[in-house]
C-alpha cells in the first residue's frame, strides 16, 4: 500500500513507519497513516503547519528520535511514486494574460482576451479520473477532428500537447452554500506542485464551442508527486503580478491584502526518442515564472466558491498554462507554434508531440534571502494511440 | 448509515438486511452491505440482473423468504432518502436538438447548432461536490453579472433556472486508454434517474467563453434518489430519433445495431410560495419525452470513452436539456422565455426562478403492452442567497 513521506535532500522519512514507532504526535501519525494525504488534508493548515514542525524537530541533531527517524529514511529512487491525494474534484482555471491574449489575438487582435479575463479567473470543471502521477506514460487519444476541407474524421489526435501548470491542492472544506472570503482563502491552500494538462488540439477545437473543453483534456493530466506546503513557500510571496490600466480595478470581493502571489521558476524540458536513443539529456523549451500570474492561488479559491460551491480536501486545482510575456515563457506548442515548429539541439524539429516524446516540467521556489527549494518533476512519455476496438 | 433498498410499490426492501438474514446469494449480499450503489455498480449490468431476479424470487408468493421478507418491508413516506452512488465524476451533455437550436437561434437563426452538435454529443465536465438528493434545499448563488451598460456587480443571481434531464448511472470500468466500442456501451448503463442541472444564467454568459459552464452551474445539482435499472426499462427501448437530412451520417464508431433510445415520458412542476400557501398542488409547465432525444445514452458513453478516458462504477452522467419541439416541451426558463414570462393557474407570473418557488421533476416510462415505471421524484426549493461573509 501506498504510504505517506516526507522528502529529506534525496531521501524520503517514511511517515507511516514513524507514526507507529511513536516517533510523532498521536493525532498527526494518524493523520499519516493511510496510502494518501487526504486526512491531512482536511486538518486544513494548522495540521500541516504542526507535522512540520514535528519533523524538524525529531530530525533535529539533538532530537529525541534522530537515531531511530534515520533508520526510516528510504532512498528517494527506491520509491515509487503515487498521486498524493484521491482528489474528488479537479478543476482547471487560465491565470496568464500572456497565453490568455497570445492565442486569443489569432481571433480578435483588437480584443485578444476572452471578455470575463480581467473579472474573474475563467475555468472549467475538468476530468478527475483520469490523472496520473508523474511516470505514467500519457496514451495518444482518438477522437474527432476537423479537416481543411470542412469534414470531421475519427482517429489520432494530431495535435498533441503539453500545457505547464501549477498544481494547487486544497486543504479543508465549507459547506455547500457557503462562500470562502479572501481572508480565509489562505488556510485553504495546502500546498503545490506540477501539472500537465495534456491538451488534444485538434478534438478540443473541434467540440469546444459552447460547453468548453472536454474530450480534448480528459484522456490525460499528469500530476509531480510531491506537494511543497504553502509553509514552505512562504518565503516566496510577492505582490501580485501588475494590472495594466485598462483591466480596472479588481473586484473587491477577489481583493485581499498582502502579497499572495508566488515566485516559482517553472521550465519546460523535451526529451525526443531519437535524443534518449543518442544519450542526450532532455533540452529546454519553456522557462517561465509563476510570480507573473494575473490571478492568485488565493483568488482562485475565493472566486470558485463564491457561489456556494464546496472545495474538499484533496481537490485540485490547476492554475492554467503559466506563459509569460518573453517568446522563451510561451508554456505550450499552440502557442510556440505560432512563430512555427521548435528546432532542438539535435536538429530535429516539432510542431506538435510525437509518439516517443517525453515531456518533463521542473520548478524552484527561489528569493533573495531564501533557500530554494525544489518542486518533483512531473514526466510523461507519449505512447501511440490504440487501435479502434472491432 | 444509509442502506440500499428496493422499491416494491409503496414500500422498499431493505436489502442490507435481507442480506444478513441470508435471503440474498451471499455475493450480491455482500455487493449491497453498504451505504451506496458504487458495489454494486463495479460489477456490471449481470450483478443487478441477478440481483433483480433474487428479489422477484424473494417476494414471488411461493418464495422461500416471503414471509421474511415482508418484514424487512419500510413503508416508502418512513424513508429518508440519499444519493445512490458516491460520485467520482459528473459529466453534463446536450442531448436535445430542440434545446440547442431553439437557444442557438438567438444568436445565429441560420446556423442555430453548436457545429460540433451534428457529428458528437456535446458535453462539459461539471461538479460533483455540490450533487444533492432530492429533497436539499438549493442556496441561490451570489456571482458576477454583466450589466446592460457594460460593467459587471457582484450579488444574487436573478436568472435562476432549471434544466430537466436524464440521469444516468455508469456500471463497470474501462481501464485508462481503452475505448468503449458501441456494442460494449449497452453494459456500461447501471440505471436511469432524473436530474435537475440548475442553472445560474447571468453567472454562466457572462463566464462561459472560451472554457464553457463554470460557476453557473457549480453551486448545486439536484439527482432523484431511486435508481431504475437498465435491466427495467428494456421494454421501453425505442429507434433514435430520426435524424434530419441535412445533418448527415451518424459518425461511424458511434453507429449501433438496435433501439438504444428510450421511451420516457418527462414533467416539470413548479409550485411557489403562494402556491403552497394557498394548499395548491404544484403546476405543470413543461411535458416532453426522451425518446426525441438526438443522440443515446451507449453513444454518450462511446463518446465519453473515445479518447481513452475511463468511465468509474458510479460516475453519473445528465443528458442535457431535455427539451422537445412543441411549445409545451421547452425543459428550462432560458428557452420559455424567448416566448415571455409564464402565466401559473393562481395568476402569477414567473420569468427566472424566485426563492421559495419549489421545483419538481416526474418520469414515466411508458409503452404499449408494458406495465408503465414510474421515476422517483426529483424536487427541491430555491432559499435565499447569503450575505457575502464580512
């Protein structure tokens, strides 16, 4: 059975194990005694916050159990990973003006942003069974799409993508009916990590208008295993990324005080079959920071229950494809591609993924003062799509 | 704990306890021992087929247990009901021309169909947190609403609808990546209910592009609590409704042999505060059937799992609008009032919905030479938004 752990420089303190050794508080080992964080989770904040501290404290070099904690430390290539939490509900927002207007201006250069942008963090409900942790390989999906010559055909998606996200996991609940106002929507967020949103160009197109993205996100999202807590990263707030004038003002029911963004440095790294063939290591093609994001994690989460909805622990939510405004920060191929195919170190060039593809998201939380600290990679590797079953 | 039981008439067989008394075949016994369906559920159409079949054996007037039997027997008005599954994903379709056309038409009177309408079944992933049984009070959500001269407030809904439509409830599970061909879709169909997607109408425009329904939908959806298996309703299978030349094929890997439509004849009440004060009953507004529907519940699932995404025992999937061509048959206010407010029989009028006013969904599966099926009621009132929390 999956356990929970605590990563340790390149180690992972087995938390189970320490629990039952009673090597941690009573009622946090048994918190963190079953295969995901789930009841952790629903202590909200303060839970995380106090295991934290329980920690340090027992790996502390004058700590009590330090001896006794070493002997539960596994190497971190030994584990194998899982999703962190069974998460009921997984929604997905578009926080970056930058992707936001650059795909946008295809349609309307005059009005590149879809019209509730500077309101509210658009978003849309989004597939929860179909995520996977980091590692597990992302198969090509069938479906619809739509040809030149204005017909619809059926087989692989063409137009596979990846888009780079911030994993948002959410602690505690409120009842239906019940809104979270910005001053409490800190203690929801329990912590971060990496998302692919897989995105099947050519399907998504195609069935999009009006209900939005279906079929062309739910064959795949891929999730970094490992959740940096929102304690961790608070030395990494920042003021919110600057509103142009013309937006207006934030709604004041999403206006909060203090800084509630997060400076994350997050790159995009592709690895083709030919370069692992060669031994290459994987080459970066995005490196973007979180800190420019319009939209917060905290108004994300005051926005999606302002109309009573109820966040659980264990929810998760996506911040959208995290571009920024420099051509490097572009954080999908839709929207590289409108400059045109990439050209890789090894010659070899890209439109959209090829089978054999992996794509591998890094991040750092880095400040002046600050020691940085290290996001799990999130991988995955594109396999063919299957055959129509006959 | 809520159990499982079986409605026999007025009356429901508690199951859990039939079980224990061992009048159940110990493995279906075992698949109905908890709170929901899920179980039962995860093993496909064959297990309520036997399970169907070992009640009607139960309570047959020879049958062993008969007498035992009708001592577990709970006078239906005692129960207190509950959703049937824990729901891990709740996907919403649009299964209705009319529906489609008839709200296209504002927009585009040439062309009034979403253009994917004709070639897929249209759908969004919607919320499962804020699902309800019948009976659950509905809190009028507070949201942003764009005004007609171009800003945007933040307050209670005042175009509150409802939508009416088809519940269905998935068996079985197809693993990640793997479709689910037309002929294996059938299988895939646990049961029906019914379903009210409230629907918040100001929050939604102003939202939905590009990403589709959001929090116009999120703040609650209201499901019937019985559950009328697949098995039940075989009698009641119809031809799809026919589909108009100009549309074109139906796309072949959504092509199936035999009636996979279903005869189902659908009613909305309404019943206001005035209403009920005065003693009465609830009004009828709208009568439609879901055999005219466009596309079938195997081809929402085929569709569903086209790209490879996987469908969990328990995942609940609305229909859509389930609106048909005559005035009459219009399944929610947004499409009655293109034509105006509605005139009740006390002399009320009604555009959107007001809090207090009580809606109520009836079903009856109806064709020639088959005992009719009556659906359990889908019914809640709309109470007061609350103040935004200070």
């Amino acid at each position: 059975m999956p356990r929970v752990g605590v990563a340790i420089g390149d180690q992972v303190l087995d938390l189970r194990a320490a629990g039952e050794l009673g090597l941690l508080p009573e009622d946090l080992a048994g918190l963190v005694a079953g295969p995901v964080l789930n009841s952790l989770m629903a202590r909200g904040r303060a839970a995380s916050a106090r295991l934290r501290a329980a920690v340090s404290a027992l790996l502390a070099a004058d700590g009590r159990g330090q001896a006794e904690a070493a002997r539960l430390l596994v190497p971190m290539v030994d584990a194998r990973m899982h999703l962190p939490a069974a998460v009921a509900n997984f929604t997905d927002f578009m926080v970056s003006r930058d992707h936001s207007a650059r795909l946008g201006a295809r349609k309307n250069p005059a009005a590149p942003l879809p019209p509730a942008f500077v309101h509210l963090p658009v978003a849309y409900h989004s597939r929860a069974s179909s995520l996977s942790a980091s590692g597990a390989p992302v198969v090509r999906p069938n479906g619809q799409r739509g040809e030149a010559d204005g017909t619809v055909s059926f087989g692989p998606e063409r137009r596979l993508d990846f888009e780079l996200e911030l994993a948002i996991w959410i602690a505690g609940e409120n009842a239906l009916g019940r809104p979270v106002p910005m001053r409490e929507a800190g203690d929801r967020l329990f912590g971060y990590g990496l998302l692919n949103d897989w995105s099947a160009r050519e399907i998504q197109f195609l069935e999009m208008v009006p209900l939005g993205p279906f079929l062309g996100k739910s064959m795949a999202t891929t999730v970094s295993p490992w959740v940096v807590t929102a304690e961790a990263l608070a030395p990494f707030a920042v003021e919110t990324a600057a509103r142009p004038g013309e937006d207006g003002p934030v709604p004041a029911h999403l206006q909060g005080a203090g800084r509630h963004g997060l400076a994350i440095a997050m790159e995009v790294w592709l690895e083709t079959a030919a370069m692992r063939r060669a031994g290459d290591g994987p080459a970066r093609i995005t490196a973007t920071d979180f800190a420019g994001m319009y939209w917060t994690p905290a108004q994300l989460v005051t926005h999606h229950a302002s109309n009573g909805c109820n966040l659980l622990p264990g929810d998760l939510l996506g911040s959208g494809t995290c571009s920024g405004p420099e051509p490097g920060a572009r954080a999908c191929l839709a929207e590289i591609m409108l400059e045109g195919p990439l050209t890789l170190p090894n010659g070899e060039r890209r439109g959209f993924l090829e089978d054999g593809d992996a794509v591998v998201f890094r991040a750092r939380a880095e400040a002046p003062g600050a020691v940085a600290i290290g996001f799990g990679e999130c991988r995955a590797e594109v396999v063919p799509a299957p055959e129509w079953p006959q």
